[in-house]
C-alpha cells in the first residue's frame, strides 16, 4: 500500500480532479478508501477528508488572491452555489471570500493568464498548481 502511494506526485492536482471527493481520489490513486485514510493518518496525522477541505480553502484563497472573483472562485472549486462557498471560507478563514479579495485588491496590482494548467500572474509571483510535497516538481 505505501509504495503505491508513494509514487502519486501532485496531490492537489488529484484532489481538484476528483472534486474534492475523499472516495473519488482513493479510487483514482488506484487504492480503496480504508487504504488512503491510512496513509494519510500516518504521514499526514489527519484524515483524507479533512485534508481535503482544508485544500480546497486554501485553494479558494489563491484564486481570490489571483483575482478571481467569488462566483469564479466558487465554480472553479466545484460549489453548486457561491453561498456554499462563502459560508465554508468564512467559516474556515473567519472572514467571508468577498473581505479577502477586497484586502488583496487594494494591495496589489496583478492581471493573470491561463497557461499550460497554470494559472501565472503578471509579476510572476504565483503559479498554480502547487506542489503538494515539498520535494515534488512540478
């Protein structure tokens, strides 16, 4: 089991592919749900489910950064609706997406392209996806 999961790079990818869904991302790893909730307690100390929530905040927090706005934001993370999305930043980051992207507006000046998967700002100081391990290439 864990050399199989030891091979699977770019984890983030994967969880954004499999909608954030903790039983689609087992199945997509090629392992069944029990197994990665294992891994993920031994080298992670949480539960897949967890981990993909808070992934998917943060995930929505780069987005508005980049300059999304939350209806994008919302769509691009799989929310149905943009309530859904605001109440579950809100609740994770204490304040709703709408207060960030405002925060991050009036401190910087960035426009953003789409290239290759990647999402690149003007001043090329964030890129998208991230590596989830901090030795992965990406």
């Amino acid at each position: 089991m864990n050399e199989l999961l030891h091979e699977i790079w770019k984890w983030r990818e994967r969880a954004a592919q499999a909608g954030w869904c903790v039983a689609t991302l087992a199945a997509n790893c090629g392992v069944s749900l029990a197994m990665l909730e294992r891994y993920f307690h031994e080298h992670l100390g949480q539960c897949p489910r967890e981990w993909l929530k808070v992934e998917r905040m943060l995930q929505g927090r780069r987005f508005l950064i980049a300059g999304f706005n939350v209806q994008e934001t919302a769509d691009k993370l799989g929310y149905n609706h943009q309530e859904n999305f605001s109440l579950a930043f809100k609740k994770h980051f204490g304040c709703p997406p709408s207060r960030l992207r405002k925060t991050e507006d009036g401190r910087r000046k960035t426009t953003r392209r789409e290239e290759g998967g990647h999402l690149i700002l003007d001043d090329n100081s964030y890129t998208f996806p991230f590596a989830f391990w901090p030795w992965e290439v990406v």
